[in-house]
C-alpha cells in the first residue's frame, strides 16, 4: 500500500461509519439554520454565518438528492457517496469558523459525541441520514461469503499473524486488539461492503485487488508456520479458500481481512512492543495502524524515527491526505495548517475514537467468551 491509494475518491478509510446507523429521518425541512444572531455582528462575523448557512443548505440538497434517487430507483451517479461527504465536511468545518467567531452559537452536547464546537446538535437528523444513505450506498454484494464470527474472526487472524511474526502471547494479543479497531475504523464492523466514494476498495478491509494480491502472496509465505501455531485456524482457511471459488477475494470475510493484514499491517506487527511503549493508551496504538492505511509510508517512518510523537509532517500531499480523512479539516486555523507532529496527528483523530472505543468493548467480550 502507498499514498497513491488516496487519489482514488479522496480515500475512504470507513468515514461514511464514523456514525453508528440509524432510523430514516423522512421530512429534512425542519431542519433550521443558525439564526438569533446578536443585534450586531461584524461584516466577518457576518460572512462566516453566511457560509455556514450556505454549508448547511448544501448539505441538506445533496442528502434530498441522493434520497429521492434511491426511493426512485434511479441510476446513481459515480461514487455518488463522494459530494455526501464532502458536503458534511464543509458544514462541520464551516460551523467550527462560525463559532471561533461566535463562542455563543457553541450549542448543547449532541448524540454523536462530536464536540459542540464543531457541530450544531440541531443537524443530527441530517447525520442519521447521512448513514441511512451510505449503508444503502455501501450495501454489500448479493453473492458475498459472511461470516457468522466477523469479529472473532478479525482478532484470530490479527493474533496468529503477530505469532507468526514472532511476537510473544501478550502482545500478539495486543495485535489481535488492533486488527480489531482498523476494520472498525474502515467498516465500523460491517463486513463485505462496497464502497460509495470509490470503485477501488472493497470489503471487510477496504482493500484493492493489487493489495488484495499482496497480502495473499504474504500469507502463503507464513501459512506453513501457522499450521503449526493454530491447525485449527489453519483449518478454517483452507475451507474458506474452497469457499472463496471465483468469487472477488474481498467480499469473503475471512480472506479479505486475512489478506488486508497481510498487505500492510504484518508487517508492522513486530515493532508493537515498541508502539506500546511509546503510546500506552490502546486507542492510541490502534490510531496508528489506522495511519498505516491512510499514509503508510509517512507512518513507516514515523515508527523508525525513534522519536515517534515528535516526528512531524510536513509534505503537503500528506497533509491533504489527513484533511481528506477528517484531520485538520475543520475550521480556518486547522485547514491552514502546514505540517504537524505525529502526537498532533493521533489527536486530530477524534472521530475515530467512538469507533474505537466499541472495537474495545466488542474485543473484552471475545476475550471473555475465550475464558469462560
């Protein structure tokens, strides 16, 4: 995988997911913008409540569009998730300039979790929508191979992996964790799904058929010792290679997350202990393999630094591809940054957290379902 990766539709890496799925909204209407503005707003003042009015409005055209074309049937347009995002992009980051001018429009706290400042709690129903649109837009193929253990499935294979890479128990476990949170961060745990901002990357893992390739080549270079650690996962794979058929490779579970591990983060596997020791905080550690799918070459040399937090970024191709992933995107102050420190990058990653946050909880289940 390489940074080329993300000329495809901006990227994805499961930003259609950060949102966990809800109801149809129905009637966008009522849905106000910012008003009640004071007596006398300054002409900036002014100007940013404009955009952010306009951003908004945008918004809701685009989600109207998209909904009255799915109910139609109609032929969508290609990639037709791509304007959806970019218009939710532009309303968060235009509402974050309206309250850096206006700390009084900073609203209540909203369901997402978003902080206020960068989201009014009065647009929910337009994210609910948002979601509702993507998981029709990303829905999967009819033909695609589920799994009836998605999530286990991620963590077995992440864990043998790191195993056979030479990692001990404890931090293959912490591999298992990780694996975990990426296919969250790319699916938010939905697996075999398409992809409405690219016709690139597919499945469980988000990947293309050239990565797709590579991380088959890599797991048939370790799968002998993998016998020997875990016949019965072994086992398991052999079934689904049969399975698999002729079908495209990424939209059966098990062999899209097996060969997306292998094509970028086994690899990385063997410096965890490091990466736990430098960042102890789990949310942390699964933010840069995360960072291995959206700039992994950036992220690969952050890591051989030796000076992991502080190692800054500067190239303005990477810093587009991280706007593009919603870091640094919201509001004038982040969007003129041009360069920043990998501690910086693993913070401007908050909307990754929520999604993280269930990975944890859904990996602490598996782990004690292995006990009991």
């Amino acid at each position: 995988m390489n940074c080329s990766r993300f000329s495809a539709a901006l990227g994805f890496c499961g930003l259609a997911y950060l949102f966990g799925l809800s109801s149809n909204i129905g009637d966008l209407s009522f849905i106000s913008s910012a008003q009640g503005q004071p007596a006398a707003l300054t002409k900036s003042q002014s100007d940013v409540l404009n955009t952010y009015n306009g951003a908004l409005s945008a918004f809701k055209s685009i989600l109207s569009e998209r909904r009255a074309q799915i109910n139609a049937k109609q032929k969508l347009p290609d990639t037709p998730g791509q304007a959806l995002y970019l218009a939710r992009i532009n309303m968060m980051s235009a509402y974050k300039d309206l309250t850096d001018a206006l700390p009084s429009k900073i609203g209540r706290p909203n369901k997402f979790g978003i902080p206020p400042a960068y989201f009014d709690a009065d647009a929910e129903p337009l994210i609910d929508e948002y979601k509702n649109l993507f998981n029709i837009m990303h829905a999967p193929p009819a033909n695609a191979q589920n799994s009836d253990t998605p999530f286990k499935d991620v963590v077995d294979l992440g864990t043998v992996i790191a195993r056979a890479k030479g990692l001990d128990a404890a931090n293959a476990e912490v591999a298992g964790r990780i694996s975990l949170g990426v296919f969250f961060a790319e699916t938010d745990g939905n697996q075999n799904i398409g992809n409405a901002r690219s016709n690139k990357y597919m499945g469980s893992f988000q990947t293309g058929v050239t990565e797709d390739q590579t991380g088959q080549m890599k797991w048939a270079a370790i799968k002998k010792p993998i016998s020997a650690i875990d016949p019965a996962l072994y086992a398991r794979d052999d079934k689904e290679e049969t399975r698999v058929g002729n079908l495209d490779r990424r939209f059966n579970h098990w062999i899209g997350v097996r060969n997306g591990l292998m094509n970028a983060h086994a690899d990385i596997f063997p410096q965890i202990p490091m990466i736990v020791k430098t960042l102890p905080n789990p949310i942390d550690q699964i933010k840069v393999f995360e960072l291995i799918q959206i700039i992994p070459s950036p992220t690969k040399s952050a890591l051989n630094s030796g000076n992991l937090a502080n190692y800054r970024i500067s190239d303005p191709r990477i810093m587009f591809y991280l706007r593009n992933n919603s870091m640094f995107a919201f509001g004038q102050a982040d969007r003129a940054r041009t360069s920043a420190t990998f501690r910086e990058i693993l913070d401007a990653m908050w909307l990754f957290n929520d999604k993280f946050e269930r990975a944890l909880v859904k990996y602490n289940e598996i782990k004690a379902q292995r006990k009991g």
